[in-house]
C-alpha cells in the first residue's frame, strides 16, 4: 500500500506541474485579451462557427487558443464563465467544441509513428480520427444552435472592459494574473485530490482490471485473429497498436482495411481506459459539477459516433 501511494504520489507531482502551469497562463491570457478587447478584433475567424453555436465571440477565441493548447483554450473558457461573459450552459458547449483543435493536433503523434509502420493507412485512420472529432463539433454547435439565445452569436465585450488604448504593458499582464488568482487557487484545491485519487486507483491496478475485461470484448468483433490482436495491443500502447499492425501488413496477414478498422475500435475500446486521464484533466479544470458534465457528454458523443462510423465501415468497405 504504501508503494502504491508512493507511485500515486510521484504521478500526481508529474501531472499537476504539466498541467497547472498552462492552465493559470490560459486564465491569465483570457483576462488580458479581454482587457485589450482583442476579443471582437479576432472574432471574425470563428464567426462561422458561433453564429452556428449561438456562442460568444469568447467562445471563439479559447477554440483558436486550443489549437496551441488545449489547456490553455478550456482554462479561458473557465475564466470567461467565472467573470460572467459566458454562461454554464455555453461552458459546456464550447468545451465540447473545443476538443476538435487537439484532435486535429494529434497528427503530431500519430503520422510521425504510423506512416513509417502502416503507410497510406496512417493517413486514411487519421483521415477517421478527425472526421469523428469534426462530426462531434458539429453535433455540439448544433446542440446550441438550438439550446442557446440566437443574440449570443452576436454580443460584444461591454464598453467597461473594452480597453482599446491600453498598450500591452507588464502592469497589464500583473494585473490579468491577480484578477485570476482566485480561480487559479479554486481548480488547484480541486485537481490535486481528484489527481491524488485517480492515481491511486491506476497505481492499485483498476484500470489494469478495466483493460482485461475490455480485451475480452474483442472475440465478439467481426475480424481475423490477427486483426483482434492490433485491437488487443492497441488497449495497452498506441505505438505497440501500430507496430503490430505494421509487421502483420508486411507479412500480408492482414488487409489494409483490417488494419484501419482493428486501429478504429481499439480507440473506441481505449476511451474507458483514457478516464484514468480525462478525470483528473476535466474536473481539474471545470470543477467536479461541471466537469463531470463535460466528460460524460464529450466522451459519449465520440464514442456513439466513433461506433457509428466503425459499424457503417463493415457494412460499406469490402
């Protein structure tokens, strides 16, 4: 036990000091674009997509923020809802479109370490992967086209915080980071406990459990023995999902099409694995309520539609 506590504790160390210090920089970013009123200035570039959501201009700009991190975009999202520019409601709609960014992103660690393995495959699975993430933004955006007030796609930062004249100077950025401190402590108190148990129960072999049980839906899966074997591999590693995959193509013992489908499914499988992750990130972030919230809604949209696409792939491609 005391191992175990141990290893939870050396994890939960790691995590927080890669998380907590882009999380305060987004909410610390947030208040200064909106001191600066940069908000209505670059809001032209997602207009597109706010006016189909019924989103804030805010909304917008924590979306293009994600592409850069992912934390740093949900931490804006936070601090706007914090000061009242945003809504919970809009909160959590914008955080589902907001992970749309980090899976467009994810050719950074997925084609570097397919292409060289699976080939072209790599490139049809990433093709998938973001078609599953862009059919889920557009489900999002529609959710608040119909959930939210049509005027909030139009609404502006109010004159009181509009400070066009205000030069980026360091007085500004010293007093975005005390306008946030109080948020910036609130999800800290939050994240660590919730780290401290996720990484318990990782470290106690839960998800370990989770992932057996798992592999045993694979023999219910319409394919080959040596396909069920990159969905297997794909439960515990990625790279090892690929590099199985790889040598079974080389060897002609799997079709291209296997290949793609057993990576498919074994992410869909891989999503109750990745809570031991997302817990922790989302209800550090948004708090337990509401990120309790994001989770279960964002994680279930993709895997219905992950699933949804798998299925229509057996039936189409022969």
């Amino acid at each position: 036990m005391i191992a175990v506590l141990a290893a939870a504790a050396l994890s939960t160390l790691k995590f927080l000091v890669a998380m907590v210090p882009i999380f305060s920089v987004g909410v610390i970013v947030a208040e200064f674009i909106v001191a600066l009123g940069w908000v209505n200035k670059i809001a032209w570039i997602t207009r597109p997509l706010t006016r189909l959501g019924h989103l804030k201009p805010e909304c917008g700009a924590s979306f293009l923020t994600a592409f850069l991190s992912p934390s740093a975009g949900n931490a804006m999202l936070v601090r706007h809802h914090e000061a009242g520019r945003i809504t919970r409601k809009e909160l959590i709609i914008a955080a589902i479109v907001n992970t749309f960014p980090g899976i467009v992103m994810h050719w950074r660690t997925v084609l570097p370490i397919a292409i060289p393995l699976i080939g072209i495959y790599a490139f049809v699975y990433y093709g998938f992967l973001v078609l599953v993430g862009l059919l889920k933004t557009i489900a999002a955006l529609l959710a608040g086209h119909f959930l939210l007030e049509p005027d909030n796609a139009y609404a502006i930062i109010p004159l009181a915080e509009k400070q066009e004249g205000v030069p980026p100077s360091w007085a500004l950025w010293v007093e975005s980071a005390k306008k946030s401190r109080k948020i910036i402590f609130r999800v800290i108190k939050t994240t660590i406990p919730v780290t401290v148990v996720m990484f318990v129960l990782i470290h106690a072999g839960m998800f370990d459990y989770l992932n057996t049980w798992i592999s045993g839906l694979t023999e219910f899966l319409p394919l080959s023995p040596k396909a069920l074997s990159v969905v297997a591999t794909r439960l515990a590693s990625n790279v090892g999902a690929f590099t199985v995959a790889g040598n079974l193509l080389y060897a002609s013992q799997v079709s291209g099409r296997e290949v793609v489908l057993s990576l498919l499914v074994g992410n869909l499988l891989a999503s109750g694995i990745n809570l031991r992750f997302l817990i922790p990130y989302y209800l550090g972030i948004f708090g337990p309520g509401t990120g309790w919230q994001v989770l279960a809604v964002s994680t279930g949209l993709r895997m219905a539609i992950m699933a949804a696409l798998i299925w229509t792939l057996f039936v189409i491609w022969p």
